[in-house]
C-alpha cells in the first residue's frame, strides 16, 4: 500500500489561499473558485492549504484534491486520480497517481460529471484514511485507540524504547 500524502499544515480555512483566489481573477479565477469550493463543501472533514501555489484540499492533511489556474485553463486535480472511477473519460494524465481535469472557459464540460469525480476522490481519500488509521495498529479492534501508546509498557506490553 502507497502512503497518502499527507500536510500537517493543513487548516479548516487557510488564508493564504484567500489570497490566492482574490489574486485570480477573471474567468479562470472564477473557475478555479467555484471547483475549490465544491471541494471544500464534501464534508466538514476537509482542511486545504496552499501547496506547490495552488489551492489543495485535504481530508484532515491527507491531500485528495486541488485548483490551479494557468495562462488558458484550469486544472482541477486529484492526488489518487488514477486510482478511481472516471465513467465519462475527463482526468488527463500519465503519472502514476495524479490526474486532472483541464478546464477552458471557452469550451463546454460535463460539470456533474466532474463533480462526481470530486465526490468520488472525496470518498476515495476518506476510506483511504480510515483503511490507514485501521491499519496503523492492526491488533486492536477497528474504532479502539491505543491510549498508552509510546510510553512505558503500552497496552499491547511492548516497552517503550526511548
């Protein structure tokens, strides 16, 4: 299994990325706001910030979703886009995990189509980060904590080696 991609910064609502949206105007700017903000809308889970320039959005820090606006066209991204379902073929890419979406505001797109593909990404990132959380201490049951963990004779009664 991949590790997820994950930013400690991350917060609820960055205002670096504020910033970056006052200073996108115009037509991309207004495509790179609206698809942020359908990603920021997918759950009270999601926390952004502003990585490689460009606004990113996150499930807690674990990175499933971003905007950026170029010269002609905006990209709506996905961090583990090869890995989900795109039934109406609009993610572009080669890379081994990311793809995106070009958007052009002199062309028409499936607009629920993408925001489909948002959700789906969304959903993706979360099972991906429960599935995660689960693994991390497999010998306990699913939703239990390790409260002791990292000290002295945790709960699983390994010694703690610092």
């Amino acid at each position: 299994m991949n590790q997820l991609l994950r930013f400690s910064a991350s917060v609820k609502r960055d205002p670096a990325i504020e910033t970056w949206m006052k200073a996108h105007t115009g037509d991309l700017g207004v495509i790179a706001q609206h698809w942020f903000e359908v990603m920021r809308k997918c759950g009270d889970d999601v926390h952004e910030l502003l990585h490689d320039g460009h606004p990113t959005a996150c499930i807690a820090d674990a990175a499933f979703g971003y905007v950026n606006a170029f010269k002609a066209h905006v990209n709506v991204g996905f961090f583990r886009g090869a890995e989900i379902a795109d039934p109406e073929g609009l993610l572009e890419g080669t890379g081994k995990f990311m793809r995106h979406v070009k958007l052009r505001p002199d062309r028409d797109f499936n607009a629920s189509a993408l925001t489909k593909l948002i959700d789906t990404a969304y959903t993706d990132m979360k099972k991906r980060v429960q599935a995660e959380s689960q693994r991390a201490c497999s010998c306990c049951p699913s939703n239990e904590k390790r409260p002791n963990a990292g000290k002295s004779n945790d709960t699983h009664g390994r010694a703690n080696s610092d």
